[in-house]
C-alpha cells in the first residue's frame, strides 16, 4: 500500500502479484473504495498482477477541491501507470470507474491494452438528478441515502442471503468523505461520452447486471453497439455486479484478459 501525489493530491493505491505479469487495473465506483474488489483479487492474482486505488475523494484518497471531472479522475489513473513505470495495462472500472475506463480508451488508447466497462454507460442520469444528489449529501450527509443505494446497488434477495458482505460494502459508503462523493458526483453528471465512444479502440468488455436500475442492460447495449471491437455480457445483478456475481465476474474478467 502507498500514496501517490497527483496533481495536488494524495492518492491511495495497492500494487500486488508477480513483477513480469501483465498488469490489471480495477476502479471503484462512487461511495466505495479499493475494498470493492476484494472477491476478484485472489483469483485474478493467479493470472495478472492487480493494481487497485481508491478514486480522489473516497477511501484513503485526499478529497482536493471540487467539482471533479473525469478528465481529471483518468489523469490520477495515467500518473499512477508513469509513476509505476507501467507503459499499459488492462483497465476494468464500475459505474464511475466505466466513465474513466471510456476516457482512457478515447484519449489514451496507448495506455490501455484491454478494457472492461462494468455497470457503467456513456452517460449516467440526469443533470437534475445529480444536482439533488449533490445537495441532498450536503445538506443530511451520505447516511441519509444509504438505504436508497443499498436498493439501488444490490437485489433484494442478495441482501437477504448476504447481510454482512452488503452492510461491509455500506459502511465503506457511509464513510466516505461527503465532498469528496459530490465532487465525483460532479464528475459524473458531466461526462457525456456518447458521440465519443467509437473512437475505443481496446478489445472492450461490457457487463451489465439484468436488475441494474442505475446502468441498464440498454446503457451497456450503447456501448457495445458503438465500441468498435466489444461485446456485452449480462450478469443477473444490481448495480455491484462484481460482488452480487461474484465467480461469474472474476471469471468473464480473467477470460477476457487472457484471451
Ligand atoms: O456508482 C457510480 O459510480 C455512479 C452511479 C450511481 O449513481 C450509483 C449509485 O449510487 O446508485
């Protein structure tokens, strides 16, 4: 574990696995932190080294003054990569993390070998919706969504058979730095990607969850229709597919990469 300063800020990172192998990058989505890809690592390490980090403003990250863009969370990725000696790598982010992967695929396609876009699309909700966000966690603070995004995030029936695994992933959410989530939030709401996107050049992975109410399976299906050399797969989950479909993930992932 060590920290990275990236334009002005401190960030958190963890390289691990073999020096030699080739090097996959996960990217959290927003409220969470590099604990979100703890039931893909183990099994990824077989195979890649993993580089995972904590996107600016959440987990051990500095929240530097917002708003946020995307452009600027993909340049954190880009400085870790020089910092790390890295030339390339594989790219798979969630949500927030898809915004970045799609970034980095379009402005820097000499960067990114293979990239997974999860739970993600080319541009996520509303302006207007975002704004509420935004001002609803300035105002009442990220406990006072945490039961909308437990719903929004995981099915029903996962909650019921995993109560630890879920409230572990909500305690992350609810201790992540307010501002640093709005200013991401920022970041989100202003990314529009879609006139962009078939300028991917990266073998593209799209997984979508069928009960994803936030990145539909139709969100995924623009992506795929419009990155030149993707495809889509949808697993049976809400929006934290890689943890609600945990081994289906890691596999899709790993057979990916390797092939
Ligand atoms: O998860 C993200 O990175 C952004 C999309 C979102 O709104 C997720 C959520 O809180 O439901």
């Amino acid at each position: 574990m060590a920290y990275l300063n990236s334009n002005n800020g401190r960030l958190f990172y963890e390289l691990e696995g073999e020096a030699g192998k080739e090097v996959l990058v996960f990217s959290n989505s927003l409220g969470t932190d590099h604990s979100l890809w703890n039931l893909q690592v183990p099994e990824v390490l077989k195979q890649f080294r993993v580089l995972r980090y904590d996107v600016r403003g959440h987990g051990q990250s500095e929240t530097t003054s917002g708003p946020y863009s995307i452009k600027l969370l993909a340049n954190d990725v880009l400085e870790l990569l020089d910092h790390l000696e890295l030339e390339k790598a594989n790219f798979c982010g969630i949500s927030i993390g898809g915004l970045t992967g799609q970034w980095l695929g379009i402005h820097a396609p000499e960067r990114i070998d293979k990239l997974i876009i999860a739970n993600s699309a080319a541009k996520i909700g509303t302006t207007e919706g975002w704004n509420e966000r935004i001002d609803s966690v300035r105002k009442n603070g990220l406990a006072s969504i945490e039961e909308a995004t437990r719903q929004r995030w995981f099915t029903p029936e996962f909650v019921a058979a995993n109560p630890e695994l879920v409230e572990e992933v909500l305690r992350v959410f609810v201790q992540t730095d307010p501002e640093g989530y709005c200013s991401c939030c920022a970041a989100v709401r202003d990314a529009d990607f879609r006139q962009d996107i078939s300028r991917i050049q990266a073998p593209t992975l799209v997984i979508a969850g069928t009960e994803d109410k936030v990145c539909t399976v139709e969100d995924g299906g623009l992506l795929a229709e419009n990155i030149p050399d993707a495809r889509q797969v949808n697993l049976k989950a809400a929006h934290i597919s890689n943890i609600e479909a945990a081994a289906d993930f890691s596999r899709l992932l790993i057979n990916f990469c390797s092939s």
